[in-house]
C-alpha cells in the first residue's frame, strides 16, 4: 500500500476517526473532572559544617558535607523523622503511609536537599513539608551529636519554606486532553485501517482495480429517489442521474467501436445490484439517442422490467419461445422514442435450459436483424447459470457492480464464469457510488476528445430514411455508435413485421 491508499482509508473512515478522536478528548476531560486535585508543598534546607578554620579546612567541610547528604535524602522518608512530623500536626495516619507522599533529593555536587509533600490539601501539604523540614533538622542533629559530647558538626537550615500552593500538580487538564486526543486519534486510524482490511466490499474504482482491469463505462451515483422514481424519464433531463447514463451510453458506444455488438447483455454478480434498473435506463437513453431498441426481459426467475416500465408480462419472451404466438405480437413499444419490449411472459420450471436453446439464439438473431441495438436484461451470474448460458448468443457483456453490495471475491467469482465460457466483456458499471468522497465516480471526457472528434466527422451525414419512409436528419457521433449502412436496415414495430 503506498501513501494514497493510507489516505484513501482515511477519507473512508474520517468519520470513525473524528468520532474515536473526540472521545478521547472527552475521556481526557472527564479524567480531569474526576480526579481529586493533588497539591505538592515543596521546601529546601541547606547542609553546612560548623567550623570557622582554615580554607582547606573548609574544602574538606563541604567535601563531607555533600558526601552527608545523599544519607540525609534517605532519612528523610523514615520513621525517626516522619512519626515526629505526624505527632507535631496530630495527623491521623502512619509514617508508612505518609513515606508516600513525601519525596526528599538532592543536586548533584550541591549540599541543597528538597523535600515535596503531596495531598489533596494545599494548606495541609505546606504545613505536613515544614514539620518533615523541622524534624529532620532535629533529627540530624540527634544523629550527628558526638557521644562524648559537644554539638553536632552539621547544621541544617531552611533556606525556602514550604508555602501553599495556589494550583494544584495533577491533575494535568492540559496534558490529559492532549493524551486522550493521541489516544483516540490513534484508536482512530487503527479501526479504520483494520475496517479496511477485513471489509471486502467494493466500495469505488480503487477496490475495482484490485480485482480487474475491464473498461469502467460508467458511474450511477446513489440517488435516494431512484427508489420510487427509478426511470430516467422520471428524473430531470439534465440531472446528474440522467446524466451518468447519458455518458455511459456514449462510453459504451466508444467501447463497442471496433465490435460494433449489437446485441448487449447486462447482469450482475448477485441479485439487488440494480442491474435491471441500469439494463432498462440504458435502453431509454439509446432509443432517446435516435436509435431503434429492443430491451428483453430475460430474467426468467424474478423479472423487474415490466414492473418498471409499466407493461403486461403474461407473455412475452417464454410465450415467443415457445412458439405461441409471433414475436411481433408480443413486442410491446414504450414512451416515444423508438424503444420495444420484451417481457419476460411466463416464468418457466427450466430458466436455464429455455434461455440457452437454439430458438433463444434465433430469437435474438431476429431482433438483431430488425433492431439497430438489443439490451437483455439476465439473472445475476452467481446465483444462477442463467446469465453465462446466455451469453453465448449476445455480442457482448455489460456487468453492473453494486458499490457497497458486492464484495471482492464475488466480483472474482462472476468475472472467472464469464472468463470460462469466453463472454466478451466490454465493461463494468458502478452502481450507487456516493456522490462524494474518496470513492465518488468522476470521469472525464479527455480521454475520448479526439476519437469523438474522428466520429463526429464521419458519423455527421444524413443517413438514409426507414423502411416505413420517415426522414432521419443527422446524427452526431457523440449519440450514436453505428454507421448509417447498419441504422438503415432498422424497422419500426409493429408496422413491419420481423423476418422468419
């Protein structure tokens, strides 16, 4: 993984990240609150020796001195001068608890010691570091009286005495809030980078390209109303919606220029990936680009097209097979364009077996003879072997992947079926990308200016009229992606019948 994939997760999960991190801010902050206040009283004393002689008599004095203190630092947490300190002040505890809190130190090549006292009081800490100063003057000096009498040769003073503190030492509120940031910053890009690795899911282009190569013909960007307005005529000519299947019709044309397929599948890996809302947008935008379409509802276990589009299906594509009636009869034209469909009639008890016949594949030959493009709309690969059967009898493969539906190996799975039986897959649609963030679609038409250019130049003669004798007009190589020889052999329905 390199940087931009760091960055990627971080754009996906921004939201754990900001969540984790104010937590810990706000732990930080209640620590504060919860925590009693600790005060610390601190004092000093200096360790001097009594003698007035000579300079090296004096060098040799501190010499003795600064090796005596390090042994004074020690008896300043002991009983001989903590139980003092405690009896002075009536305090109700023992010189074991109160070594806890005192901390006694000196500075290297000094004769300086520091006592500190701690405790949830700042009076009761400034009072409890003077009676540990003063009794371990007192002490010291009870430990250095020489037996055969006299003074002691060390004397102890207090050069700072212990006042009380204003602030209290912990806790740190400053310090907690920057320890709780780091903490659930840190929380923070851990999920997101465990969340990333253990989740599958295809979420844009990015997690795309680490399963395939193919063509991207498109993004549908999510829209919270397609759900109850799921046709393109149902959305603003010029919103995004409308849009995105306006570029994906032009990408698929560019994409199908060397092939010219003319009959297209479109499937899915697994059901709910919004392939038969794509398969039946796609149809109207091609037929609103001018061209003669048929769209096939040849998802025989669970069809939607009709649904959609408003139509009968009590026959269709099974009662066509099974040679009950002419195909022309049961061709159904849709809006104003120039869009027939073919629903899917009956479901039958043998899907697979229906769909992979001879009579499919000739059934299909028709509407390619009569129609300039076929869109059939088939089951999801995984589930069924319906859509790898039926792709033997189409020109080429379109697979819709539903963002934050399909997961990566499902995707592997369903591009490996189509590798098995040699299905000529001219792309892949992501359906419901979010509209914005690291994993929103944008493409840009860069790529396609010149050979948009190149089509335009030869695509812009009038083309001859139809066979029913309506005028064309001229079509723009940005709408249409066959050559004019191809579009006049389209026929209209059902004023022409289809070729037996």
């Amino acid at each position: 993984m390199d940087l931009s994939d760091y960055l990627r997760i971080v754009r996906r999960s921004w939201k754990w990240i900001v969540a984790l991190t104010l937590a810990g801010i706000l732990m930080g902050g209640v620590a504060s609150v919860l925590v009693k206040p600790t005060y610390i009283a601190e004092t000093q004393l200096f360790v001097a020796i009594q003698n007035s002689g000579t300079v090296s008599e004096l060098q040799q004095g501190n010499t003795f001195s600064q090796a005596r203190v390090q042994s004074y630092v020690k008896t300043v947490t002991t009983p001989a001068v903590l139980q003092p300190a405690i009896d002075s002040l009536g305090l109700d505890t023992t010189a074991e608890v109160l070594s806890e809190k005192v901390k006694a130190s000196t500075e290297l090549n000094t004769v300086l010691i520091n006592i500190s006292v701690s405790d949830g009081s700042a009076v009761q800490a400034a009072a409890t570091a003077q009676a540990v100063a003063n009794s371990l003057i007192s002490t010291i000096e009870s430990l250095e009286k020489p037996k055969t009498g006299g003074s002691s040769p060390v004397s102890l003073s207090i050069v700072r005495p212990a006042v009380p503190p204003v602030t209290p030492s912990a806790p740190n509120t400053r310090l907690n809030l920057i320890l709780g940031l780091l903490v659930g910053l840190g929380l923070g890009i851990g999920t997101a980078v465990l969340r990333s690795a253990f989740d599958t899911r295809v979420r844009g282009e990015a997690d795309l390209r680490t399963v395939t190569q193919a063509a991207i013909l498109g993004g549908i960007a999510f829209d919270q109303d397609a759900v109850k307005k799921p046709l393109l005529t149902q959305t603003p000519s010029q919103g995004p919606r409308a849009e995105s299947f306006r570029q994906l019709r032009t990408n698929l044309q560019f994409a199908n220029v060397a092939n010219r397929a003319r009959s297209i599948l479109v499937t899915s890996s697994l059901p709910g990936e919004g392939k038969s809302t794509t398969a039946t947008n796609l149809a109207i935008s091609l037929a609103q680009s001018g061209l003669n379409v048929c769209l096939v509802d040849a998802d025989l276990r669970r069809p939607m097209v009709h649904d959609y589009l408003g139509l009968d299906r009590n026959v269709g594509l099974t009662t066509a097979l099974v040679g009950d009636v002419e195909l022309e009869d049961v061709l159904q034209p849709w809006g104003e364009d120039n869009l027939f469909t073919l629903t899917s009639g009956q479901i039958p008890p043998n899907p697979s077996e229906l769909l992979g016949s001879g009579q499919m594949q000739m059934l299909l030959g028709q509407l390619k003879d009569s129609f300039d493009m076929v869109i059939v709309d088939a089951p999801p690969l995984l589930p069924v072997t319906d859509a790898t059967v039926l792709s033997q009898h189409v020109d080429g493969i379109v697979l819709v992947v539903g963002v934050h539906t399909l997961r990566r190996p499902e995707l592997t799975r369903s591009l490996s079926a189509l590798e098995m039986v040699d299905a000529k897959l001219l792309g892949v649609v992501l359906n419901r990308t979010p509209a914005k963030g690291s994993d929103s679609y944008s493409y840009t038409y860069t790529s396609y200016a010149s050979a948009e250019a190149t089509s335009r130049a030869r695509l812009s003669e009038p083309l001859p009229s139809r066979t029913n004798g309506s005028e064309v007009g001229h079509y723009s190589g940005h709408d249409l992606g066959m050559r004019a020889d191809e579009t006049s052999r389209a026929v209209r329905f059902p004023a022409d019948r289809i070729p037996n």
